[in-house]
C-alpha cells in the first residue's frame, strides 16, 4: 500500500477529512503543473497530488512497458493510488491525457468518483471520419519520428536549468529538475499511447457530472473537442476559459481555480 | 589625439552602432510574442530564415503555428509549461515550416519578460539555425543505432557460439549419472574460455572433457572450439587420455596460436557392469573423487599445460568407480570464486562436494554454492560436471525426472 504512494511521488495536503481531489498531470510534466491551482483547494478538501509512471519524480520501477501500453494502466494506477489512500467520493481533475486517464478510471469503478474535471481533453486527437481531433497520422507519425531523431534533444533539453525566478521566488525553492524530465523512451512511449488512443466510446459510459475546461485557441485539444467532450458524456458541462493553449493551469491558474471551484462547491452544495 | 583617445572613440562608436541595425542584423532570428505567443515583432535575419515577409507574422502568427506538428506537441507539453513555470527555456530543438514549406531545423531560446507585478508581458525568442548540428546529430543517432545492432548481433553470435561449445544438456551414459552446469563471467554476454564436452566414444565407452582457454571473446572461442573437437577426433584413435593430450599439444602448437589450455579428461569405461574412469590432467585442477570412505579426494597428478612446451608431461590415473561414488571435474571459476579478498578455494569446494554427493544434480547444486558464496555474480567462468555412480543402478524413468528438474 505504502509502496504504490512513494512509486507515485504522491503527496497529499490540505484538510485530511474533507472530500478528496486528486489532481492528475498530463503527457510531458509533473504535478508540478497544478502548482497554482491545487492550493486553492487546501482549505476544504484533502488534496492529492501524483506523477503519472515514468514521469517526474516517479520510481522509474513504477513504468511498466506493458501494463503502460495504454491508457488503462495509467487508470488502473489512479484506482490504485486512491485505494491506498482509502479515497472515496473523489473529485478527479485531470489535464490533457489525464482527462481520458479519469474517464477511463470512473467507468473502470464508478463508485469511487462523484465527480470529473477535465481540463483540456481530447478523446482522440486523430481526425476521423465525421470527427476532427486536429492531427492526421502524418502529424502524429511526425511527432513520434521528431522523438526519436530528437531525441538527442528530448534526452536533455528540459532537464537542466531550473533557474532562478524573480518574480516567482517561491516556485525555484520548490521545484526539482524533474519538471518535464523523462526518460526518452518513455516520453516516446507515452506519446504513442496518447495520441493514438481513441476513448470517444468510454465518454458515454461516465456516470459522474463533469466539467470540461476548454481554452480559446488551444493547437492540442480544439474547441470543437471540447464541446464534443461535453456533449458526449452523459451529464457533461463545458467552460470556455478567456485562456490560449493547452494548460491553463498554468496561463490562466485564476480563471481555472475559479471554474474547478464553482463546480465542485456547488455540487457540494447541492450534493 | 593621442592613441588612448582614439580607442575610446573608436570603442564609443561601437556602442552608439544603430540599435536597430543590431537587433535587425542580429547572427540569429529573433522574435518578440505577447505570452500567448502572438509574434509582434520579428527581425530581418528571422525573416531571411524562413523567408516569411514581415506582414505575414506580426500580428497574425503565433510562434508555435510555425511548428511542424510534432513541433506544436512539444510546445504545448513541454516549452510553454517551462516558460510559464521558470520563466526562461533554453536549446530547444524545433523544426520551423519556412513559407516554401521547407523544414528548418533551429535551436530556441526563450525568455519572459514580465511586468513589475510578475505579470508576464512579452517573450523574447532567439532562434538560431541549427541545419549543419541537426545532420550531424542525425548521422550520431544513425551510428549510435547502427552501434546498437551491432552489439545485438555480436551478442546474439557470442551466445550462438556459447551454445556450440557447452552441450545443452549431458547426454545419458547407461548405468552412470552425469550431471553438468555451466555459468559465463559477469552477464554473459562474452564468450568465456572455459568448455566441457561428454561424448561417445564406443559401446560403454565415453569421454568426459573439460577445459579452460586462456582468455575470452572470439579469439578464444576459436581455439576453443579447435580443443573441443580435435579431443573428440583424437578420442577415437587413441586408447589414453593422456595420448590425447599429448596429440592436442601437437596440434595447439602447430596451430600456431599464442593461446594455451589447461584441460581434464575422462574416459569412462564399462565392463561387466562396472565402470571404471581414466583420468588425465593437462595443467588443470585435479578431479575429485568422493568414494567408499566418503573423504573427497584429488584423482591423479597434474601434467602440463596444453599448447605451451614442445615435451609434456602427462599421466593417466585410473579409478574403478563403485556404487555411490562420484567424480567432479571443475574449471579454476570454482576455487578462484571470491568474495573480498577471500576465495571459494579448495576446502570449500571438498565441503560443497561432499554435501552435495547425492544430490539430484550434483553439478548444478556446486555451482550454486560457488555463486552464492561470490553473492550471485560469477567473476570467471565456472564449468562444472560430475559424474556419479548410483547406488541402485537407475531405472529410466527415474533417470528422466532428475533430468526435467535441470533448468536447462
């Protein structure tokens, strides 16, 4: 039980008897990412906070190349995560490919969530017939080819520096070079599961409300797959954020904190 | 005007060269985006770069719509979370679609600018072109891959060849248990120089060889594999292990290789039911004998090394082999076993003989002693193979399942 926590670099904050949230990073980064937003929540819910495998500060023993060849493990990771923590009723809020990584889990145990945010997310970032994700398989064989000629680059590129910032003095203090490191096998691997994965099928099997958070102009997740998000899960609701790009949770934390925040203490409120 | 003050107006000129000449001629692109990445100013050498005309960016293009789409992945993941996160990214492999739609591969700088609230204002963007480091890199990545295979195949040939020189399995003697077990140096992946090879030679008539070649890897294994079979060619013709030895001497030496070999034969024959072993030493640890007494005891006298001296000096030793006895013969692996500066040495190998005498798998179960004793990582190869009379002749079937317990 310890183990799967320290695999996952879990932390946990905030109120240990309120309801929990677990936060969930995307393809790329770390829990990092939720640096300006999970806070917000410190007050009333008991906040959780993890690395997917393979990314971040994450035991490299936690990757397994088969049972991570798909979405599912990342789920069965988040069920796994939560069970450990004993975590009911959980409010899971997820960027980018963790959007689909929390569909997937709510249908795998729909019991344990009562409710989603899914920041950003896309079912299926590949065009299809009658349905645009904004990539062809060119783009996405482009993509996986630039990792590996890359990756001589993608080995190190972001490693490195984390420096000194003025304006935010609090974050260098905090954050470890892990931010945005991965192994460039992995970061391949996991790219290939994600943008090859095709959930549209499980978004009519979520029980749980959920929350789409959509940007203006974001080049990963159009607007167009948003509203499909919303419109395709059972009791879905989209917010468009005055934001541009793909992780409001870092461009815009106030707007993001802002909408997570009336959806889940509404729901609250009337739950 | 002396010469002092002429550098200094020389130097004051410098420093008053036209800002805009410098930013616009800058040795590298250089971008102005608001935080969202809308370009709103880009200068001359970027322009040239991708050869986009200045009305076409400012004001219009984000930076990252200049990405390919593996390029925009990246931006949205990685480079925009970064710049957002420590305000500053630097040697960041792009490729930027030119307008003819050509690819050009650059490196990025990036740095943010912010407000004196922290709010960020604008990012300040330098590109460089990176065409001539990209093929290089590209040529690095093509002779690492090429490295990679290459490895594979020469491991995959190492474990090929391992497999021509050690037999899978030992072969069945009628009447006689034989047992064997075989652990290359380290991981594995070179071939080691040690060998053993049972073989028929008539009816009730076998040998048991076993050596050790100076060395490791191909060169080795050729010799190797020359020993091997020129003991199995010579066991045909001649009657006495050590007739053997003194023939692959010959052979060694006319070879011409600086490579020599320590090898112990047997020659395990049968007679009425009843067999007997001929052993002989070519500079090689003595086979031990556990018999009737129970003592472990060295069979024989040591001869020379194979492949050295022009004269050797060779001996058979014969031992009539009674029920429950056993014969183990070892490679230099075993006794030179260590862990610190300690060895496996002699008494240890007498006491795991012993203990393990009547063992399924005598020869596997040494082996696991000198491992455990070196904590699991063989520093020399260790080749093992023990021959065992049973007390009850072996009915087959019982014969069978002692062979399906070996792993190999």
């Amino acid at each position: 039980m310890e183990d799967i926590l320290a695999r996952h670099n879990v932390t946990v904050t905030g109120r240990a008897d309120g309801p929990p949230v677990v936060f969930a990073h995307g393809f790329g980064c770390d829990q990092h990412m939720w640096r300006f937003v999970a806070p917000a929540f410190e007050d009333a819910f008991r906040v959780i906070l993890f690395d997917h495998a393979g990314s971040g500060s994450s035991d490299p023993s936690a990757y397994d190349a088969a049972r991570h060849g798909s979405l599912q493990g990342y789920a069965d990771d988040v069920l796994a995560i939560c069970r450990a923590l004993d975590a009911t009723d959980v409010v899971f809020v997820g960027h980018s490919v963790s959007a689909m990584i929390g569909v997937l889990a709510e249908v795998a145990e729909p019991e344990r969530f009562s409710s989603l945010v899914l920041v950003s997310p896309s079912p299926r970032y590949l065009d299809d017939e009658g349905y645009v994700g904004g990539f062809d398989e060119a783009d996405i064989r482009e993509m996986l080819d630039s990792l590996d000629s890359n990756y001589l680059g993608w080995s190190s590129t972001m490693a490195p520096v984390i420096m000194g910032n003025q304006e935010r003095p609090e974050l260098s203090a905090e954050l470890t070079d892990s931010f945005c490191r991965t192994d460039p096998h992995i970061a391949r691997r996991f790219a290939e599961v994600t943008f090859t994965s095709d959930n549209r099928a499980d978004l009519g099997q979520v029980r749980a409300p959920v929350l789409v958070l959509q940007c203006t102009s974001d080049a990963i997740a159009p607007v167009s797959v948003g509203q499909y998000v919303a419109d395709a899960v059972p009791h879905g609701t989209l917010v468009m954020l005055d934001a541009t790009g793909h992780c409001p949770n870092l461009s815009a934390p106030e707007q993001t904190t802002a909408a997570i925040d009336r959806f889940v203490r509404g729901d609250a409120l009337v739950g | 005007m002396n010469s002092q003050t002429a550098s200094e107006a020389f130097y004051a000129a410098l420093l008053e060269d036209d800002p805009e000449r410098l930013y616009e001629r800058a040795p590298c692109g250089y971008l102005s985006t608001t935080p969202d990445g809308i370009i709103v100013k880009a200068n001359a050498t970027f322009l040239d770069l991708t050869g986009y005309d200045r009305e076409e960016l400012v004001g219009r293009r984000t930076f990252a719509e200049l990405l390919t789409a593996g390029g925009r992945i990246y931006h949205e993941t990685h480079y925009a979370p970064l710049l957002h996160m420590q305000g500053t990214v630097r040697e960041v492999t792009f490729d930027l679609v030119r307008a003819d739609g050509e690819r050009l591969p650059v490196l990025v700088n990036a740095a943010v600018e912010s407000d004196s609230d922290g709010a960020p204002r604008v990012v300040r963007v330098a590109v460089f072109d990176a065409t001539q480091r990209r093929a290089y890199e590209h040529e690095l990545l093509v002779a690492k891959q090429r490295a990679e295979q290459s490895e594979a195949r020469a491991q995959a040939l190492a474990r090929t060849l391992q497999s021509t020189l050690i037999p899978p399995s030992p072969p069945e003697l009628p009447g006689l248990e034989v047992s064997a077990a075989y652990r290359p140096a380290g991981d594995g992946e070179e071939v080691g120089g040690d060998f053993y090879d049972i073989f028929q030679v008539g009816q009730d008539d076998w040998v048991v060889a076993l050596g050790d070649v100076c060395g490791k890897g191909v060169d080795a294994a050729v010799v190797t594999a020359l020993v091997r079979y020129t003991i199995r060619a010579l066991s045909m013709q001649r009657e006495q292990p050590s007739e053997v030895l003194v023939a692959l001497n010959d052979v060694l030496l006319a070879q011409g290789t600086d490579r020599f070999c320590t090898v112990a034969l047997a020659r395990l024959r049968s007679a009425g039911g009843t067999w007997s072993a001929t052993l002989s030493s070519g500079g090689h640890p003595l086979a031990l004998h556990r018999g009737q007494g129970g003592a472990v005891l060295p069979v024989g006298q040591a001869g020379s090394l194979v492949g050295v001296l022009e004269v050797v000096d060779t001996h058979d030793h014969v031992v009539e082999l009674a029920p429950g006895d056993v014969l183990v013969l070892y490679t230099d692996g075993v006794t030179e076993g260590r862990r610190g500066r300690e060895f496996f040495g002699d008494e240890r190998l007498r006491r795991s003989v012993q203990q393990h005498a009547d063992s399924p798998l005598p020869a596997e179960s040494i082996l696991a002693d000198v491992l455990d004793f070196q904590e699991g990582s063989a520093r020399d190869d260790i080749a093992v193979v023990a021959v065992r009379m049973p007390v009850v002749p072996p009915a087959s079937a019982v014969h069978q399942q002692v062979r399906e317990e070996s792993p190999s």
